[in-house]
C-alpha cells in the first residue's frame, strides 16, 4: 500500500442508492492499475437510519450489472463519528446530505474533506446526483453516468501523475 494512498467514503440519505451506485463504481474503477495501490478503503453510508442493514436498490444492482460490476455487496449502515477521523473524504450525493455531514463534521472533528461529490462534475457549476428512489429506472442510469464521470474525475485530479 502506498504511503499516500487514500480512503473515500460516499454518501446519501438512505445507503441504497447513490452513494451504493458511488462505490459500486469508484471500486470498479480503483479494482484495475493502477489506482489500486492508491487507494486504502471506499465505503459508503447513509445520513440516515432508514434501511440499516439492507441490501442495494434491485435498480442500483441492475445498473451496476448491466455496466458490467457483477461483484458488488454491501450492506446499508448510518454515517459514524468515526467516519471523519478513519476516510481522507467524504463526498455527499447532494447538498442537503452535505449539510448534514458538515454539522457532523463540526461536533465530532476529524481530518476528512468534507464536499459535494459532484465538485468532480468537469464543468463550472457542482452537480447533484439526483435521488432516483422514487423514480424510474433512467434516474438510476443518469446517477450511475454521474458517478463515473465524478469518479474519473476526481482520480485526474487526486492524481494528475497517474495515467489509467
């Protein structure tokens, strides 16, 4: 493991979709050469409690599968206080989960860089993924685009040195 290898947390309401879709991705991406000796930990979480202890959205799996990630599992649990000292960033699907976090943030301390994951967007403004839980099927497909782009993205610019 590198001595300047990091570790990424992402997060969403419940835990089931986008910040599930985040990882699934980001440990698709990071999987291969080379960021594998660059990245420590990725996980994910919810600012709430809702689904503790459930499985992904059928609709988050069924897009990783069809984009190919056959291997993902994980089970939804709560942001810890122990979050912000253990991962280097924590990137919030949308700004209400980021203001959440950084309240958080602020009572518990810690070093993590706390932002909105779609700072990573590639263009001026930052975007939000979008919750895609009551929706249909397309939501999961555009959340999954975002977090491919914000994933790549965000390795660019962690790691400028670094060709995939």
């Amino acid at each position: 493991m590198a001595s300047d290898s990091i570790s990424v947390l992402f997060v969403c309401l419940g835990n089931i979709c986008r910040s599930t879709m985040a990882e699934g991705v980001f440990r698709s991406i990071i999987a291969k050469p080379p960021y594998q000796a660059l990245i420590k930990e990725v996980d994910s979480c919810g600012t709430g409690a809702y689904h503790t202890g459930d499985e992904p959205d059928s609709r988050t799996m069924s897009t990783l599968e069809d984009n190919g990630i056959l291997d993902y599992i994980h089970a939804a649990r709560k942001v810890q206080p122990a979050d912000f000292q253990k991962f280097d960033y924590i990137f919030a699907m949308d700004r209400q989960n980021l203001r959440d976090l950084q309240r958080i943030h602020q009572r518990v301390g810690g070093n993590a860089q706390v932002m909105l994951f779609g700072e990573f967007a590639g263009k001026k403004k930052a975007e939000e993924v979008e919750d895609p839980y009551y929706g249909a099927r397309d939501g999961f497909e555009i959340a999954y685009e975002q977090c491919q782009r914000f994933s790549k993205n965000f390795l660019k610019d962690k790691f400028p040195d670094v060709k995939p």
